[in-house]
C-alpha cells in the first residue's frame, strides 16, 4: 500500500497539476493586487464613486448585502480570463496551426438505427450495436 501511494504521489500528472494550482493562486493574487490598486481606481476615476468596490452594500429589512465584494471577484475572473485568452489561448492555438499539429476531427455518419453519431470507418454502432454498412470510398 505505501509503495502504490509513492507511486500515486510522483506520478507526472499529479506533481505537474500541483505546480499549476500553486502557480494559479500566485496569479490569482497578482490578479486581486492589479484590480484593487489599478482597475477600481481607474473606474472611480473614469465614472467617479467608491474607491474600492469591497465597502459597497445595500441594507434591505436589516439584512445586509455586500454586492461590492462580488463586483471585486467579478472584476478579477474577468481580468484572468482575458490574460488566460489573449496571452496563453490564442497564441498557442496559432503556434499549433502553424506547425499543423490542430487536431482534425474524425468525419461522422449517424447510425441509421438510432440516430447517433459513429465514426465513418466503423462497421458496428457503438451505441446499439447495429451492423453499419461500409461507407463507398
């Protein structure tokens, strides 16, 4: 058992996707740090208000609603979206076009037996097992 659980622990994929969670919460913060002391400012500066979005609340009955907090966490998924699609996304996918390595995706046919979609090569649908006719080259 100890010997299966070191080899679960230095496994590739494990020690690689540790890596990206513990670089994912660094950028998180630098994300967090960008938004608070540069965004936000630049949006009071642009339409006025509230420096920081975090003190904006609204009291309904007594219950409070603290809605800036959620418009700071809005502002920081947005902002790592767009850096995750302009600087990682979209330069890799060209760089994979470029070298052709885009992975083409298989031609389709449906199963004239219950309508789903199967591979054009195959003889026999996946999903009821029907006999498939061969496909005229």
């Amino acid at each position: 058992m100890i010997k299966d659980f070191k080899e679960f622990l230095l496994r590739g994929n494990l020690l690689d996707l540790a890596v990206a969670v513990v670089i994912g919460a660094a950028f998180t913060a630098v994300v967090a740090s960008f938004t608070k002391g540069i965004i936000t400012p630049l949006i009071k500066a642009i339409f006025g208000g509230a420096t920081q979005f975090d003190n904006l609340s609204v009291t309904i009955n007594g219950s409070v609603i603290a809605y800036g907090s959620v418009l700071n966490a809005l502002l920081n998924f947005v902002i790592v979206a767009a850096v995750l699609f302009f600087l990682i996304i979209r330069p890799v996918n060209r760089l994979m076009a470029r070298l052709g390595r885009t992975p083409d995706e298989d031609p389709v046919r449906e199963c004239p037996s219950c309508l789903s979609k199967v591979p054009e090569a195959a003889t026999r649908c996946a999903y009821c097992t029907s006999t498939l006719e061969p496909v005229a080259a």
